[in-house]
C-alpha cells in the first residue's frame, strides 16, 4: 500500500513529537503492508511549516529509517495558504511530483470560495488533492457538494480511520458514500502516532469491501502520483460493499 497523508516528520506539528515517535510510526506502517510513506505536515496558522522544515526534517527521517521503507515529500496546506509564491507550493508538492498538492479540508463549515481556490490550482496545472471531506459536517450532510469539484478534477482522499469506522459513525457514513458515488479517489492514514490516531490502512482495505476497488484506493492511483504515471480509470462497476457500523 502506498500512503500519502501522515503526520510522521518529527517536532513539526501535532505528528511525531521527535525522531524516535517517528522512527515508530515508520515501523508501524512498515508492519502495515505500506512501502511508501509521505510525511505531510501541516502548514497552516497554527502550524505555520516552511519548505526548508518540512525537508530538513524528511532527510533526517530517511537517515534513521534507511531503505526500510520510502519516504517522500509533501505537505497538508491550508486553504488560505494556497496563495504563497507558486515556487514554495512546489517545494511541498505531494510525493515530490509537482502535479499534485494535498489541500486540507475544514472540520468546520463549508467555505463559499473553495471551489475558486482549488480551480485556481487547477489552472496552473497543479491538481488539489482534498483531504479528508468525510470529516467535514457540511459534507456529511451534504455530499453534492464535492460533486463540481470532482467534476473539475479535483481528487478526495478518505481517512482510512473513517473507513473502516475507527473515527465514528458520521465520518464512516459519509466516506462511503463519497465512495458510493465516486467522489473518492485514495485512502490514506492520516497518521499522527503509532497507536492512538494511528498510522495504518490494511482495516480500511479490508472494510470497502471490493478487493479491485480497495486496490485502486491505496495503490492504484497513489502510485501513479508517486511515479509521475497516469491515472488508472476506476474499477468498471466498482461498488463498496457497505456494512453495518462496527460490524
């Protein structure tokens, strides 16, 4: 499995607190089933992560993991971040490949511009990865609302803790209907320890049900981003097999 969202490079935001909670959560992953990890920190008001942090960091990170497993660059940027100089946006693209950017989502409300944002984006050739909508109240309520910015090209990335329903009854709802209606396009951890909020994907594999489906979530697609390569179509007829929750 190939994960693009974590918490892992350490001393940087509400992730790994230093290098051996790091190191940990690397082995966690490794235990996994995932050969390919991107640290993501934040880079927001609270966490205001530059470029030169976030891959001082990775380097230090790669020195003590080795070639136990591969990690690659990026960073989970705040909306009102999407206006720094197009250079820095670069330097946190996801998994180094300056196609992508993973765009975190609000846990509180639905902003009226986000759809000018992202095609903004868009337009310089740059498409947002969308982290983690299921969490989001709006979109649990409403899940329309990702559908013009899927349409656009925009991409959904699902917690794979709201997947398998380890993050609760809402987030689980509404990540599989995203599914459902194809708004999702990845799975990953959003891993920040290697326990609690824990690094791992192998249970949301396991819950969606449909082993094409799962495939295409969590190597498929990451995979094509982490090697520059084209987007694999979704499965033909591909539909997650919903569960009763905590079942």
């Amino acid at each position: 499995m190939i994960d693009l969202h974590s918490h892992v490079l350490p001393g940087l935001d509400d992730g790994a607190a230093d290098l051996d909670e790091a190191v940990a959560i690397c082995r966690a992953a490794v235990a996994d089933g995932i050969r390919v990890l991107a640290g993501t920190p934040h880079v927001r008001d609270d966490y205001p992560t530059t470029p030169e942090q976030m891959e001082a960091a990775l380097a230090e990170l790669r020195s003590a993991v080795g070639d136990e497993l591969r990690l690659v660059p990026g960073g989970e940027l705040d909306l009102g971040r999407l206006e720094r100089p197009h250079d820095e946006l670069l330097r946190f693209a996801l998994a180094g490949n300056p196609g992508y950017l993973l765009v975190e989502t609000p846990y509180v409300g639905w902003p009226l511009d986000i759809g000018e944002r992202l095609f903004t984006l868009l337009a310089a050739g740059i498409t947002p990865v969308l982290a983690h909508p299921e969490r989001n109240a709006e979109v649990q309520q409403r899940p329309e609302l990702l559908d013009p910015l899927v349409a656009s090209g925009v991409l959904v990335q699902l917690t794979a803790g709201a997947v398998d329903g380890t993050l609760g009854r809402r987030s689980h709802d509404s990540a599989f209907a995203l599914l459902e209606l194809g708004f999702a396009h990845l799975i990953a951890s959003d891993g920040h320890a290697p326990a609690i909020r824990r690094i791992g994907m192998s249970g949301a594999v396991a819950a969606v049900g449909d082993e094409e489906l799962a495939r295409w979530l969590t190597v498929g697609v990451p995979g094509a981003i982490v090697d520059g390569g084209t987007l694999p179509p979704r499965p033909a007829q591909a539909r997650p097999r919903r569960r009763l929750f905590g079942r």
